[in-house]
C-alpha cells in the first residue's frame, strides 16, 4: 500500500503551490471586481470548499490510508469550528473601522495573507532561535508566566 510514502520536502512545495494557485484564482479571477459578498454566495463558495476537501480526504484514503484521511477531517471540522471566533473578531474590526462591504473580502484576503506570513517567518526564526540558543526556552516561558499572571490579575 502506498500509506509508506514519506512525505518529503517536494510535497510540502507542492502543497504550498497550489495554496498559491488557489489564493491568485480567489483574487486574481473569482473576486477581481470588489463586490458585496451576499449569504447565497458565500453559502456557495463554501460549499464547493467543503466538496474540495471532502473529496480530498477520500482521496487520502485511497492513496494513504482510512487514518490519515479521518486525522485530516479531523483536523478540518476542528479548524472550521475554532475559526468561528476569528469571524466575530474580523466583523468587529469591519464595523470598528467602518471597511465599506464591497472591499472586505481583498481587506480579509490581504490581512490573511500577511497574517500567514509573519506566522511563518517568525516560526522559522524561533526555531533557529531556539536550536542555536535553547537558553532562550527558559526566557520565552518565562515571558508568557508573566503575561498569564498579568492577564489573570486583570492589569493590561
């Protein structure tokens, strides 16, 4: 069975490619006009990502095997589900900074993006960060006692 496949850095470039092809249809061809997104489009737009990702995990099954395609709808429905306190945060700031509706979705598509990015930057740099330095743990814990205590004790 081919679920032995080790998953090697091609396939994470490949991955991130089509991320990107995604990303530029989204923009570049789906939404080039700046338009007011309504509930029956949006309900269609995520239907056809959900059949996408649907049709995906069985196509993990076939080629890795039933576990990795159920720990991939798992990881989905748990990802949808945490995302819905970023919708609520993401209508606040709209409405905070009055972003009129036809330009939300390039505001939230470029404010993503970005977001992704300084993830991973900051990602790549702890890591380096932490494997030449791994004193610098003890500092970055210490770090978020603090902040944890602070928080908890009401003081901003």
């Amino acid at each position: 069975m081919l679920a032995l496949i080790e998953i090697t850095h091609w396939h994470w470039v490949g991955f991130i490619l089509c991320v990107l092809v995604f990303l530029a249809l989204d923009l570049g061809v789906f939404h080039r006009r700046a338009h007011v997104v309504k509930f029956k489009e949006a309900l269609a737009w995520s239907a056809l990502w959900m059949t996408l990702s649907f049709a995906f995990a069985g196509l993990l099954s076939l080629i890795r095997g039933r576990e990795e395609a159920v720990e991939f709808v798992t990881g989905y429905i748990i990802e949808l589900s945490l995302s819905m306190d970023n919708v609520f945060v993401i209508a606040l700031l709209f409405t905070f900074f009055r972003v009129p509706a036809q330009f939300q979705h390039r505001v939230l598509f470029w404010g993503i993006l970005g977001a992704l990015l300084m993830r991973g930057v900051l990602i790549a740099a702890g890591a380096e960060l932490v494997q030449h330095f791994q004193w610098t743990l003890y500092v970055f814990g210490a770090f978020l006692v603090f902040t944890g205590i602070k928080n908890a004790a009401g003081q901003r």
